[in-house]
C-alpha cells in the first residue's frame, strides 16, 4: 500500500506549504549527523486539496515551489517558518513532547 502522506525535512517548503493553508499532520524527529542535529520531518496529507478558487492540490503547490512562482503572504510565512523551527528545537529539548499526535 503506497504512503498516504508526504514527509519533507525542507522547512522552507513546510513553511510555505502552512501559509497557503495546508494542514500538517504532525512533525518527527530524527537525530542525525556527527553532532547529533535535530531534523525535522513535516508530515502532510499527500491528497491535501486548498478550497480555493483553484483547487490548489499539494502536487501543484510544490510545484509552484520548486518552480519559484510560489506566492504567499511574507509576515505569516516568516511567522510560520519560526514556528516551525521552534517545534524542532523544542522536540529536541523535550523529547516527551509531541505535535500533532493523540496522546
């Protein structure tokens, strides 16, 4: 059975993707390289649809991405982005700590 979802470790992209409106599942970590550097692995739904005039699909959404035509609003991508960021260092700092999953 084919993943339902898609994992990213590309913060930018994740950004990105929450500022246009899709939702995130939840964020792993994983502890990698020599000096033990927490990445983290976003986790969207693979079929996540925006309901918006276009019906943006995630596929297209990363395309736009990985074309750079991409268009979001900058205060709330750099918010998210920071977000972002501060969920990885905080898992890393709390490992008992979760985002997006049931407890």
């Amino acid at each position: 059975m084919e993943n339902e979802n898609f994992l990213t470790r590309d913060l930018y992209l994740a950004s990105a993707l929450v500022t246009l409106g899709f939702p995130m599942l939840n964020v792993d970590l994983q502890i990698e390289g020599n000096n033990s550097r927490a990445i983290g692995y976003f986790n969207f739904e693979k079929e996540g649809v925006l309901n918006d005039e276009k019906r943006t699909t995630l596929k297209d959404a990363m395309s736009e991405y990985n074309q750079g035509r991409i268009l979001v609003e900058p205060r709330m991508y750099m918010n998210n982005l920071q977000s972002l960021k501060s969920t990885v260092v905080n898992m890393q700092k709390n490992p008992m700590s979760t985002f997006g999953e049931d407890k």
